[in-house]
C-alpha cells in the first residue's frame, strides 16, 4: 500500500485518480495486517485496488466521469466493491472514465483524460475506454489490479491499449449493484490486473449471486485460479471469418497467426468458423446501447444527485431539468441521449430499436451454433494500438473502433483481452479470447497458456 501511494504521487501527471482515498487505503492495509497475523486472509488480502469511478463507494465522492454527479457521495457500497473490502483488498481511490462509461478513448471525461504510461515516441497515446483510468494505474505499476466495467469492450479495448489483462465476465456473474448505469442489459463488472492469474484471483473474489440485482445468476463461482492447469490439449479454438475485416493492419494479422501457432504447439486444435451476423453487432450495439442510457440518465435531474445549474427568477421545473442537463452532460452523453430517444421514439420504434433487439438475437445464435464446435473463439481485442488525442474526431471512426469487442458483449459472453505483441510503433497489441456463458475458467486457463 505504502508503494503504490507513492506511486500514485509519482504519476499525477498521467491524471489517472479522480478521488485519491490515502487515509482509507492506510487504515485498510493496517486490518489486512491484522487479518495476516491472525490468519484469517485470503490472496487479495492487502491488495491495493484502484476503483473505476462509476462503482458507488460509501461516503467516497463517485462521479462516473460526468459533472452532473458532482457533488454524489453515495450512502452505500456496490456490491462488487464490498465484496473486494470483505476478501481483504485495499482501496487506493477512484480512477477516471469516459463520462458515464461513453467512449473508447477516455476523452470524453469531465475530468480530464487520462494519459496512457505507453507513448508512441515523442507522442501522447489514449489509454483506451471507458476504463482508461483503471488500465492506466496498471500499466503505470500505481496498483497490481483494477476494476473495471465492460458495455461494448470497456475493459477489453482499454487493456489491449495499456498492455494489461482484463476480463469481462458473463453477464450476471457479477452484482451490478451499485454501479452507475450506463446501458443495463449489457453493463459487467471485471477485473484488470498484469497477469491473467491476477485476474483469476481478483474475478472470483469480485464476482457471485446478489440479490440486489434481479439479472445476478445464481451460480457457483468455481476456482478461477485452480482452473488454470496449463493444459489445453484437445481443446478447440474458433477463428472467426468475419472478423478478418477490410483494412486490418498487417501486424495484427500477423499477431493473430502467431497466436494460432502458439495454441497448436500446445496441443490446441484450431478451427475455421464463421459468425454470419458479425457486421451488424456495432450498429446493433449503437442502437440498444444508446436507447437503455437514454432511459437510464433520465434521473438525472437536477433534483436528486450532484449538481444543479444555477437558475434565474421566473425559471421553473422545466428550466431546472433543461438547464441542469445541458451544464451537466459532455457532447458524447448528448449524443447518446438523442440517439437512444430518437430509436425509442413512437414513429421509429420499430424500424431501429425492435430490428436491433432481433439482430441482437440472431449475434447470440451465431455464438450458440460457434460452441457446438469450438471451446473458445479468438480474434485481436480491437483494430489498432493506442491513438493520439483527437485522432478521432469523428464519433463513428470512434465507435468504429470497438468493432470485435461488442459481438461478445451484445452476447453477454465472457471475454478477455491478453498483450500479445508490440505494434511497429512500440505499442502494446491484444488479443481476445471469448469463451461460453458462465465458462470464465476455459478463458482464463487458454490466456493463461497463451500469455
Ligand atoms: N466504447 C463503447 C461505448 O462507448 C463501449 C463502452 C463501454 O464498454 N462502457 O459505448
């Protein structure tokens, strides 16, 4: 703890933390000791974790990367991060995000972004999104671990981009209770750590039944970290053709080959496959995902969290809400919002928000028919490397970005992102492994080989 304190000091200029919560972390660490010497710990026990800022943390400011919550002291604890504290982990702070989780780049925070510790040269890099600061403290040693939160490739992508591991679990393997909401039905908790044993350990003592969300599955959490053996042999990986996509850069094909190679040598069998609906998942996922935020942020109203614009005599209700939404959110939330109320609107219903739900369907079966022949499905974890700031001004080359991480999310499969090579510009690549629901522990044991 007292290390990544210092850490955490030492890397401000990289703009990772939102709410540093040193005093907290210190007497955290002082009952992990206790819990050391008395016997009573388990492997995260005086962990340092560093908190992505949309998961509520009691009486520790949460501002989920917007403005409109600032000042939100939540009065309770998310289910994930109490069951972190309760295995022993110690919380170092609230890390920066895209606001409300929007975006692939964390350009998009109020608070600023956050600069990834890989620099290409003399050039600054995003650290990816939404969880950028989470991947940051990682990748620049402040924390061995992080959580994160995962709605079209959140912690997949920004991993990739830092060189780190991160994990997005089935979705209903982990509460979301008290997290801040982004788009519900595809929302997952998960961890970023160095290793992929770190991310076995700290998943299972992240994840489990809550009744405090109706969607959390009531399931055993098996051993994540027994599960990694080192033993694929028979086991049957899937290369998708689909996401041989038009302009993939050469280094990531031939990172991706490589990695097939490395699965034969190790007795894996690989297999050609196909998931015919692939094009349609990120017009999908920009349709379903936009049209449940847009519902989601509705409660942000200048009544009942954080801030309110200031109001001039004769305003009324209507010029709270109006005023305090447009102070309140950033251009990407906006956006979002309109395009969520457009797809839901009466007239257009059914010709964008009802066709997603049903391609969303078809992307799920295109999986199911994917597991009657393999065990595991690879691809590279996003397009390219890192990106300069404002390299993307254009929200669709943004979005264009999260192509191979949001079949699996619209899914809800779990996925995880390993580094497996150096772009020419010295940049960490990923690749993506996704596995069937609730079967994290083949993911983790294939990375795990891999890694
Ligand atoms: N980049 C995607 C988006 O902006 C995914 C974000 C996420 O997973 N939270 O919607």
């Amino acid at each position: 703890t007292m290390a990544s304190l210092k850490a955490m000091d030492e890397a401000r200029s990289l703009n990772i933390f939102i709410t540093e919560t040193p005093e907290r972390a210190l007497a955290m660490a002082e009952s992990a000791d206790a819990s050391l010497k008395a016997g009573t710990h388990s492997p995260m026990t005086g962990i340092p974790v560093a908190v992505k800022d949309l998961f509520c943390t009691k009486g520790v400011r949460t501002t989920a990367g917007s403005r409109i919550l600032d000042p939100f002291i939540p009065t309770y604890e998310s289910t994930v991060t109490a069951n972190l504290w309760q295995a022993g982990a110690v919380m170092l702070g609230k890390v920066n995000m895209d606001e409300f989780a929007m975006g692939s780049s964390n350009e998009t925070s109020y608070y600023g972004s956050v600069i990834n510790p890989w620099r290409a040269g003399d050039v600054q890099t995003v650290p990816g999104g939404s969880s950028g600061g989470s991947v940051a403290a990682v990748a620049a040693r402040i924390s061995p671990c992080a959580t994160g939160t995962d709605t079209g490739g959140s912690i997949r992508q920004p991993a990739a981009f830092t060189g780190t591991v991160g994990l997005k679990p089935t979705y209903g393997r982990c509460s979301r209770f008290g997290m801040v909401a982004f788009a519900s039905s595809l929302d997952q908790a998960g961890p970023i750590a160095r290793s992929v044993r770190d991310c076995a350990i700290m998943l299972g003592a992240m994840a489990g039944y809550d009744q405090k969300d109706s969607t959390c599955v009531n399931t055993p959490v098996p051993d994540y970290e027994a599960a990694l053996s080192g033993d694929i042999r028979g086991l049957k990986i899937g290369i998708p053709r689909e996401y041989r996509v038009d302009g993939m850069s050469s280094e990531i094909d031939a990172m991706w080959q490589k990695a097939m190679d490395w699965l034969k040598d190790a007795g894996a069998e690989i297999v050609e496959i196909s998931l015919p609906h692939t094009h349609f998942a990120l017009p999908t996922y920009y349709i379903v995902a936009p049209a449940e935020a847009s519902s989601n942020l509705a409660r942000y109203d200048g009544v009942r969290y954080g801030f309110r614009a200031a109001l001039e005599a004769g305003d009324g209700l209507t010029e709270l809400y109006e005023k305090t939404r447009a102070e309140g959110f950033g251009d990407e939330v906006k956006r979002r919002i309109l395009m969520g109320t457009y797809v839901l609107s009466a007239g257009y219903y059914d010709a964008y928000y009802l066709k997603a739900q049903k391609l969303r369907t078809l992307i799920a079966d295109d999986f199911a028919h994917a597991w009657q022949k393999v065990d595991a499905i690879l691809t590279p974890t996003a397009p390219s490397a890192a990106f300069a700031f404002g390299s993307k001004p254009d929200p669709l080359a943004m979005y264009m970005n999260d192509v191979f991480t949001v079949p699996a999310s619209l899914a809800g499969l779990p996925g995880i992102s390993i580094p497996a090579a150096l772009s020419a510009d010295g940049l960490p690549l990923g690749l993506q492994l996704l596995g069937r629901a609730f079967d994290e522990a083949t993911v983790l044991k294939i990375a795990d080989v891999m890694e």
